[in-house]
C-alpha cells in the first residue's frame, strides 16, 4: 500500500519570517492526516527556520536541489550531507525549471539521486514531457529516456526510498493542469516502467503528480489509482490551499 505524499515546493519564495508564519498555520490544520506524508520544500535561506518550526510534528523538510559532491570547490552549491545537518529528509531533483533553464541533464539529476541516498536523504525526481513532446506524440519516449538516465544511478535495493514526480511542463504554473485520465495514463506508464526496472519495490514507488495542482483538482487527480499525492507550487504557497490539498477538499463555491 503506497502513502499519499504531499510536498510543496516554495520555489523562490518566502523570507525566515514569513516561512515561519506559514509552518504556524499550516501544522494545526494537518495535525489529523496521519495516513499521508507531508513535505515542505524552502528555499535554502529558510530551511534551518523552517526545521525548527516543524521541530516535533510529522511534516517533513526537503531541500529544492542539491549537488552531487560530499564537499569540494563548488561555488554557490550545497552538499547532500549539508542537507542531512539541517534536517532535510527528501530534496527534490531534476524539476522541469532547472532542467530548462539551468541545463541539468537526466546524467547530473542521476547523480544526485546516488548522492542522496548515500547521505540518508530521500529524493523526489522530476519528469515530464512539454507541450511540443506530448503535441507530436512523444510523451512516453520522452519519459522512458528520463527514467532510465535520471536513474541509472540509483542501486536497485534503494529503489524504494524514491519518490517521483510527473510533471507535465506546460501544465506548471499555468493554471492548466492534466486531465485526471491525462495524468493517470501518464502515471501508469511510468509505473509499468518502475516495475520493470525494479520489480516490487518499483511498484511501491509513491508517484507524484504536479503542475496547477488545486483545492479544486486535487480530489479527482487522487482518485485515480496510480497517483500517490501532489508536488504542489503555486497552491503551496498558501498554507490553507495546501491544507485542502492535503486533505482532497474542493474550495466552496468553486468549479
Ligand atoms: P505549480 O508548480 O503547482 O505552480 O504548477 C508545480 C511545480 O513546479 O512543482
């Protein structure tokens, strides 16, 4: 039985204090989702903040990236053991924004799953097809090839300790999100896939779905049977809408 998980990626968003304030809200209003994991993803200034306003609750802290190197001359980046120091359980790699616009390749995200793992963290690994690849009909090769090289690196007996995320491009931030039967063939696909690879450990994957991720959407998304949470941006800001997230409840009034 796969546990709902629930992350919500800060991007670059929120100071110490306003991290704080969110965590304050936030906890009182998940304090009954015992049978979910929830997740909270900072930016790097506000982990340690974060940490010690999540000190004694269930929610999880995750790093939004990480480098693959124990140490050494890299300037501007952070270590998997860092991560571990400040409390981190999960970092998430490979999203579809530092793919583009940062040139990280399925080899790098790939090394950073290893490194993850050896320090004890978690990683949730990103993929997703954009709207080009999915329009000429390229959605299941685009994902088979950043499965098999985002993970050629992760040692089949640790295989259960990811968590992936399906991200179609064009649906984060936009608003737009997959259809329920979009995201479920999707999801399916990419299940099929981890069961190859890495028989019932890779069935037991928890597979995330994300992009426009709403209190609106969230109820029919979860209902479908290979989707095991949310990797949530824009509707994570919010503590109440990711609540409601959490706990599949529509906003009143809404469509
Ligand atoms: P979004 O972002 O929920 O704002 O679409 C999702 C993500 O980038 O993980």
């Amino acid at each position: 039985m796969r546990r709902p998980i629930f992350a919500a990626n800060w991007k670059m968003h929120k100071n110490r204090r306003e991290a704080a304030a969110y965590v304050r809200e936030l906890l009182p209003r998940v304090a009954d989702s015992d049978g979910v994991e929830i997740v909270l993803a900072p930016p790097f200034t506000a982990l340690e903040a974060v940490a010690a306003a999540l000190a004694g609750s269930a929610v999880a802290l995750a790093a939004q990236n990480v480098h693959p190197a124990a140490s050494g001359a890299f300037t501007g980046e952070i270590a998997p053991g860092m991560l571990a120091d400040l409390g981190c359980r999960f970092a998430i790699v490979g999203h579809s924004e530092r793919r583009a616009l940062f040139g990280e390749t399925d080899a790098f995200v790939s090394s950073k799953v290893a490194a993850l793992l050896e320090a004890g963290l978690r990683p949730i690994v990103c993929i997703g097809e954009t709207l080009e690849q999915r329009d000429a009909g390229r959605t299941f090769e685009v994902l088979e090839t950043q499965i098999t090289g985002s993970l050629a690196d992760l040692p089949s007996d640790r295989a259960g300790e990811l968590v992936l995320a399906y991200e179609p491009v064009w649906a984060i931030g936009t608003g737009r999100s997959a259809t329920p039967g979009m995201a479920q063939e999707a999801h399916a696909y990419i299940r099929g896939r981890l069961t190859a690879d890495f028989g019932e450990a890779g069935a037991g994957i928890q597979i995330q779905y994300g992009g426009s991720v709403k209190p609106e959407n969230a109820a029919a998304l979860m209902a479908q049977p290979d989707i095991d949470g949310a990797l949530v941006g824009g509707a994570g800001l919010e503590a109440e809408s990711f609540s409601k997230i959490i706990h599949f409840e529509a906003q009143e009034g809404s469509s």
